[in-house]
C-alpha cells in the first residue's frame, strides 16, 4: 500500500506492508486525513511521545470505512464509516483501537470527518474533564485560530460559558474568531492583551485558561486568570521553556494543570472518547461543533499541504484526500 513514511532522506510517499488487525484494533480503509502541528515536527524526523523517526508512518487523524476487524473488537462491522485519531494516518490502510474512533455521522463527507477527532477528544478533555468549567464562567482560548483551538471556543459555548476569549498573533484570523464563539479576540504578541482580559472580566481575571502556547505567556496567563482560577497547559507552542511567577501562581491559588495524550493509556484515550460520545455528541451530529477547511489537498500532493501548514496563513483545518 503507499503511505507517507519519514525515513534518511525526509518523508516522501513510498510501498509498505499492509497492517493486519490485532486484539482490539481495526484496519481503517483511509479516505481522508486531518494535518496537526505535530505532524510538522514528526516530517522533519522528532519524535511526539513514543512515535516518530525512520521508518514512521505519519499522521494521527482519518476518516473512512472499516476493512476488517481484529479478533476482540467490538461494536463495528465491515463498512461502517467512521473517524478516529491514532499514528500512520497517512495510507491507505491504517490501524485503530476499537475505542479510539467516532462513528461518522450521516450529514459529512469524509473530508469533513477527518477533520474533528484530535480537536473534539483533545479539547472537550481540556475543556470540559480537566478544565471543569461551567455555565456562566469566563474562559480564555490561547491560540484560538488553529482547528483544535476553534473547537475549544465551540465547546466553551455550548458547555454555557458567559464569556468566551480568544487570542491569535495574525490579525486577519483574529478577526474571524467571533465567528466561532470569541466575545473578545486579543493579539497574545501586544502585553496589553492582559489589560484586555481583565477590563472584559470586571478586573477579576478569567475562570479558565485552555493553553496552547505556554513559553512566552506564562506569567501574563497568570496575571490573567482569577484567584482560584484554573489554567490547563494543552500545548507549547510558544517554547518548552521560560520564567515562571511562582509567587504570582501562589498568591492567586491558581489549578495549573498539563494534559496531553502522549502519556496516555488505551484505556484513558477510550475514557476520553467516551466521555465525548455522552457529552456533546449530539451536538456533533446536528453540526453545531463543526471545523472549517481551509483546503483540500490530494494524496500525491501532501508535501505541498505540508508547506501549506508551514506558511502559518489558514484559518481552520487543511484535509488530505487519500484515493
């Protein structure tokens, strides 16, 4: 089968084996793939958790129709369209555990399908299980434009949030995030975004902080959130390292928590999946969650949609067909 493999020369699409179904797992016939940023940094050969280096399959996100069935899976038949996350997205045939996927519903193509798994688990965990927030709270969205960021404005919305935030450095994407569900968009490049925030909360400070960019921002997040707020750290976009106000986390009695799948159990990742499918799946179907495309891209042409990712211009998710 052809899949996008990274190996000494960079990735490129090239023949693998074709998996087969083990235990739990089941073989997906891909038809279209989301792009992350991880997978960005797993193309240029880093690791993302256990996965990654030569000979990786590339890719965590897909949707299309089962082809077979491991001996233990359970609640599918041959057919079934469905939608999930897990690595070597990019081929035509990848593996998934049975409890690592949606059923895709009825009203999407695949395209669209491919596009929520990552964003719907990741931030209605971040959100909603770690994040704990509740009807009539305030919350921030630190890098809001990316496609995962935009689901987190989404759910904040639909758990009830009073006021929701959102911050992008790109002034165009900034402009769109009331679109889907920002009261407020601030530039986390200006200081003065603190300001911001805390004149829209009465000079309180936010409920919550789902944090994709940490680095840079640490202490205004910080200054940013209320005493006993919370502030759940999903990404590092903005660098691993920096300074740390630790008088200011203390004196604020601030919840800082970190999140992240990449430590994660089968059976925490199905408790996830889960607990998405009970909460808001609903809201899925009907499309009130829903992600835009910014482009499609064919197969043969995924380095482009790499390069695509690269510019840092679109707003929403870049989809790769595979034929």
């Amino acid at each position: 089968m052809k899949a996008y493999v990274y190996g000494p020369e960079g990735a490129r699409i090239s023949d693998v084996v074709q998996p087969k179904p083990k235990g739990t797992q089941v073989l997906v016939r891909v038809r279209a793939c989301g792009l992350n940023r991880a997978d960005t940094g797993m193309r240029r050969g880093h690791a993302h958790g256990a996965a990654g280096g030569a000979g990786t399959v590339l890719g965590m996100e897909w949707a299309g129709e089962v082809a077979e069935l491991g001996p233990d899976a359970k609640g599918l038949a041959v057919g079934d369209r469905i939608m999930g996350s897990g690595g070597a997205a990019f081929a035509e045939y990848t593996l998934a555990d049975h409890g690592r996927l949606f059923r895709a519903p009825s009203n999407m193509n695949f395209e669209e399908a491919a596009t929520l798994p990552v964003a719907l688990a990741t931030m209605h965990n971040a959100v909603v299980t770690v994040g704990g927030v509740q009807a009539g709270q305030s919350v921030l969205i630190q890098g809001a434009s990316s496609g995962v960021g935009l689901m987190a404005m989404q759910i904040a919305r639909l758990k009830g949030a009073r006021l929701v935030i959102g911050s992008s450095t790109d002034a165009t994407r900034r402009g769109r995030l009331k679109e889907y569900g920002a009261d407020l968009a601030v530039d986390s490049s200006d200081p003065k975004w603190v300001d911001e925030v805390l004149k829209a909360t009465n000079g309180e400070g936010v409920d919550l902080i789902v944090d994709q960019v940490s680095g840079q921002v640490a202490n205004q997040n910080l200054a940013a959130t209320r005493v006993l707020g919370r502030i759940v750290n999903v990404g590092r976009l903005g660098g691993t390292h920096a300074d740390f106000n630790f008088d200011l986390h203390a004196a604020r009695r601030i919840d800082y928590v970190g999140v992240t799948f990449r430590t994660r159990t089968i059976e925490e990742v199905r408790e996830i999946f889960e607990e998405v499918r009970k909460d808001i799946w609903g809201a899925v179907e009907s499309r009130t969650l829903q992600l835009p495309i910014d482009r499609v891209f064919a197969f043969a042409d995924i380095d482009q949609a790499f390069e695509h990712m690269e510019a840092n211009k679109h707003l929403g998710k870049i989809v790769v067909t595979v034929p």
